[in-house]
C-alpha cells in the first residue's frame, strides 16, 4: 500500500550535508506539483547540525591510512535517528549498493517512503551501516561528488509511480524496464520529416498490428544494447513465445514496408 493510500503522503527523508540542493529539480514538472498538491512529502535532515564540536566537525581521517576524509559514526548516527525511519526503506546511496533497478523502483513506491544518507567524502564510517543495517543502493557504475544527485534520481523514479502523479496509467505501464525491455521508438507528426518517414504499420490503424511491431522494437533495442535484460527476459516463463509471435509479425510488417 502507498502511503497516500494509508492516510500518510509517501515521504522521503534526505540526510545530508547540503540540505539547500532540495527540492532542487523535485519541485518542478511532475514532481513538484504532486508536492504542491500533497500527494508526496520531503523531509531533510543537515548532518553538520548533529556535530558536536564548535566548529561542526562531521568527518575524520581513516584508520590504516590513505587518502580522504571517513563521515564520522557518532555524527551520522545523530543524523539518522533524528530522522525516525517510522518503517521507511533506510538506504544509504553508494558506488558499491546494488544497482537500483525499476523492480526495486516499484517496491519503494509502494511502501511509506524512503530515508535516504548521502555520502561524502571517502564514504561513511561502516559501523554505522552495520547498526542501523542500512540497505546499500548505486545509480550505476561510476562515481559522483556525493550521494545527493543519486537520493534527486531515486525520489523521482518513485514518486512518478504513485498514484495522481503521472496523468495516464498506461503511460507507466509502457515504459522501459516495466516488462523487462526496453522502450519502442516513438514518433508524431508530421509523418514525413527531412525525407525520413513514419513507419506505415503505426499509421495503419491496426492496433494488433501496431501493439506486435512495438513489441518487436522493443526487443530489437533490448537485444542490441542492453544483452544483460535481453538474457533475463529470455529467462523468463512464456517469454520465448512472445518473442517468436513478436518476430514473426515484425518481418511481415518489414515485407509490407519493402513493397512498392
């Protein structure tokens, strides 16, 4: 259940060192009216203000040497209980989670919200992920100033699933990664540009005809760029029928399109 279901708006919680770059991009577009109207809240609690010292100190240098700075336990910890999980998935956002993916997405969305650590530096002290067994989350393989952007991207893939958000359910229901592919191309008019022209079976009027050449496209573009979800999606229970159906009616609509 959605916590707009449950009486409670789904919230997200941000523990961060830079509390100011929030809403940032989330109080624009789709995101930002659906805060607006309450359909979602954000929280964010400054982990500098849980420093203990005069001069606000929130990391140290590491045990065994090297180089950078280690947030601090005592700090981050601070931070944390002062921002109450209240049954909300705890992750903290790191190059070394698990990779974020749409089924994960989707089981956040439907859940209260997320309370999300936002690492700095070289990264936080790893007893403070073992106390409060925080869930490890990456954006993908590669390495940002901190956890700030990924906690901006993870919000937003969730809150475009709750219920009121995006206009038309089906929009989501379409998308990249909903059925284990990826996304057809689209187009629109006008139905000839620069010499390169719409396909006909979109223009045809037959939804059957229409619905397999999509499905087709999609696993053409899974297949070619993405053989990690092509090798999934071929594991999956029914999927190498739908595959064959899919393929069968693109090569007729590639015969039709060939004919003078």
């Amino acid at each position: 259940m959605t916590g707009s279901m449950s009486g409670a708006p789904w919230t997200a919680v941000v523990v961060t060192l830079f509390p100011e770059m929030f809403p940032g991009p989330l109080g624009h577009s789709l995101a930002g009216r659906a805060l607006a109207d309450g359909l979602w809240r954000l929280d964010t609690v400054d982990i500098r203000s849980h420093a203990t010292d005069r001069h606000r100190t929130v990391d140290d240098a590491p045990f065994g040497g090297g180089p950078g700075m280690v947030l601090r336990p005592d700090v981050a910890d601070a931070a944390l209980r002062a921002a109450r999980a209240d049954g909300r998935a705890l992750i903290y956002l790191s190059p070394r989670g698990r990779l974020l993916d749409q089924a994960r997405v989707r089981a956040l969305g439907a859940g209260p919200g997320v309370t999300l650590l936002c690492g700095r530096f070289e990264g936080i002290d790893e007893r403070v992920i073992d106390a409060h067994k925080l869930e490890e989350i990456s954006l993908g393989d590669y390495v940002l100033s901190g956890g700030e952007p990924a906690a901006l991207a993870l919000i937003d893939a969730c809150v475009r699933l709750l219920p009121g958000v995006v206009g038309s359910p089906d929009t989501l229901a379409e998308e990249s990664f909903e059925h284990g592919l990826l996304e057809y191309p689209h187009y629109t008019r006008p139905t000839d540009w620069c010499g390169r022209r719409v396909p006909d079976v979109l223009l045809s009027g037959d939804h059957a005809r229409v619905r397999a050449w999509r499905r087709a496209q999609s696993e053409r573009l899974t297949r070619e760029r993405r053989p990690d979800l092509w090798q999934r999606h071929l594991d999956q229970p029914a999927a190498t029928a739908a595959t064959e159906s899919a393929a069968s009616a693109a090569h007729e609509e590639d015969g039709k399109d060939r004919l003078p």
